[in-house]
C-alpha cells in the first residue's frame, strides 16, 4: 500500500487537475498498486476577507499582469483539466475565496469517516469552487458538498458554526510549509518521494511504480 499526502487548496485550479491526474494514474494501476490518499490543508488566500475578490482582478494582482493574460492563461488551465476529465464552468469562477472552512470540514471527514470519504468531500468541494463556480462563503455551498460526499449535513453545520478543528487545520498547515511545501499541489509518496505541480499521468504512474519498488526492497 503506497501513501500519497496531497498537500493542496481548494482554491487551487491546479490542485483540482493534479488530483483527477492522480486517479487516472491510479485507474492505470489499478491491480499492480493500492493507494491511499490523505489530505493535507494549505491556504493560497488566507487573509482573503468574507466575500472574496474578484478572479480576474486578484490574479491580475497576485501576478502583476493584465486581464487579458489572466484569461488566456485561465484557458490554457481549462484546457488543461478538459484534458484529464475535470470540467470547469464556462465563464470560470467569478472570486477567489479564503476557503478554512473547507479545510476543517475535510479534517473533520478524514479524522471520522477516513480517506474515502474526506476525498468524496474534496472533490465535492473543487466541483462547487470550479465546475458550478459557487460562492464558497456561503453555508449552502458548503453543506451541498457535504451532503454530496454522503456526509452528515447537520454535523457539518455545527462545526462550521463554530471554530472546530480551526487550531488542528493552522497547526498542519504549519508542520507542511516547515516540511518546505511553498507551493501547491504537493504529492509525498510514502513519505519518501515529493513530487510538486500538476504533473503528467506518465509521470505519476512512474513514480507511483518507484515508491512501490522501493516498499519492496525495504521489505526484503
């Protein structure tokens, strides 16, 4: 059994193509490799205010270029995902949003119901941010998701309602940027092997390989 941490944000475009790049790649090995996916919290916006900001203003400004190249590189991402089977809306989303809450909501679900059911969450989540580009601030968007992973709604409220797991989420977010992760998406295969961007699915199969091979020769 191979260990994958994927270190990522739900606000990350990218994030969301290196985790459906990274079930494909699994769906390739489907029968040679097993593998668990634990998700690790990490904020691109974390003094983002409630409400959020406009995408192509805060890229524009995060980057220091003009909305036309926002846009043009926002396509190349949506052809990008198009390209591994994650769908974006067509008009992109329209904020960028601090997303905590979603982080503690999937400590909450990977601490109660284990990996499978906090990775049903994640994905729920890019799909609300991405594909039906949804207002992450707002407790419907979030309890949908919850709903859709099969999770308990009315649990998922009472903790969104308070400051659950805030601390357990800032402390993990701490421990990965003092691992040296600065940048997102972020796999650690087995604790061993660090691979960074939204590789290729080649890529990934190989490495899943290399850490499976290397489990083998540490068990001989």
């Amino acid at each position: 059994m191979v260990r994958i941490d994927m270190v990522s944000d739900i606000a990350c475009p990218w994030c969301a193509i290196g985790l459906s790049t990274l079930e494909r790649a699994l769906e390739d090995l489907k029968g040679r490799i097993d593998a668990e996916i634990y998700l690790q919290p990490f904020e691109l916006n974390p003094d983002m205010p409630p409400g959020g900001q406009e995408v192509i203003e805060h890229l524009s400004e995060k980057y220091g270029i003009g909305p036309d190249q926002v846009r043009e590189n926002q396509q190349r991402i949506y052809d990008r995902a198009a390209q591994v089977g994650f769908e974006f809306h067509p008009q992109g989303r329209t904020h960028v949003y601090n997303t905590l809450n979603c982080h503690r909501l999937l400590h909450w679900a990977q601490e109660t119901v284990g990996w499978q059911g906090a990775l049903k969450l994640k994905k729920a989540l890019f799909a609300a941010y991405f594909t039906t580009a949804s207002n992450m601030d707002d407790l419907q968007t979030l309890l949908g998701a919850v709903t859709q992973a099969g999770l308990d709604a009315d649990q998922a409220r009472t903790i969104l309602e308070s400051d659950q797991y805030t601390q357990a989420v800032r402390a993990e977010e701490t421990r990965w940027k003092m691992l040296g992760i600065q940048a997102v998406p972020a796999f650690i295969l087995d604790n061993h092997f660090l691979i960074q961007g939204a590789q290729s699915e080649a890529y990934l199969v190989a490495a899943l390989e290399q850490a499976q091979e290397r489990q083998q020769d540490t068990q001989k």
